[in-house]
C-alpha cells in the first residue's frame, strides 16, 4: 500500500506560481514513477506532469510545457510540482498519483496506469 498527501494548493492570481507537494509513504519511494493530474468538476481527470522511479525522464502536457516543472527527491519521499506563469484555466483539483509497475526510465500519462491517488489539492487562479 502506498499513502499519498497532496499539499500547497490555494487562490493565486493569474500570472503567480504555486508549489504543490506530495508526501508518500507506505513503500519505497524510488520504486515508483509519480505523476500529477489534475480534474476540474464535470470533466475528465487529465495528466499533467509525470517523473520516473530515477528522476531521469520526465513529461508534462502540452499545456502547461515551460510554465510547470515536476520533481522529486526520494530522501524525502516527496514529490513537487512548481507551477509558473499560471492561468484560470489551470483553476482544478490536483492529484498526485503513484505508479508501481514502472521500470526506472519509464514515465506515463495514462491515468488508467496508476495504482494510487492522493486526495487532491484545490488550486484556483484568479484573472
């Protein structure tokens, strides 16, 4: 089992940054690829960002290519998502979510391939 705690998540105005941070707990960090989604009320969940199991590949949605940046540092068994440059449309619930079947280079944008969520973090951006 792996436990996940989203947090940072807040009102910031269009054009501020955030910093969302997962805490898991449960496993080895380093033996799972972490992701972020995101979710607004009516739609489906959609990737964000996601980082291997070694912190060497990463992949973000084209949405938010250069103004987000995931990371991880497995001493601390924690997993970041520093937003820039944000806009209303970023305005959603954010989940971090943990993949276990990954081998160490491998990333993935699929939600459907990750085996546990966290309970979300509420960001809204103001205009």
């Amino acid at each position: 089992q792996v436990q996940l705690v989203e947090s940072g998540g807040g009102l910031v105005q269009a054009g501020g940054s955030l910093r969302l941070s997962c805490a898991a707990s449960g496993r080895t960090f380093s033996s799972y690829a972490m992701g972020w989604f995101r979710q607004v009320s009516g739609k489906e969940r959609e990737f964000v960002a996601a980082i291997s199991r070694n912190d060497g590949n990463k992949n973000y949605a084209d949405s938010v290519k250069g103004r987000f940046s995931i990371s991880r540092d497995n001493a601390r068994n924690t997993v970041y998502l520093q937003m820039n440059s944000l806009r209303p449309e970023d305005t959603a619930v954010y989940y971090c979510a943990a993949d276990i079947g990954k081998t160490s280079w491998a990333v993935s944008g699929n939600l459907y391939e990750y085996d546990y969520w966290g309970q979300g973090t509420q960001v809204t951006v103001s205009s």
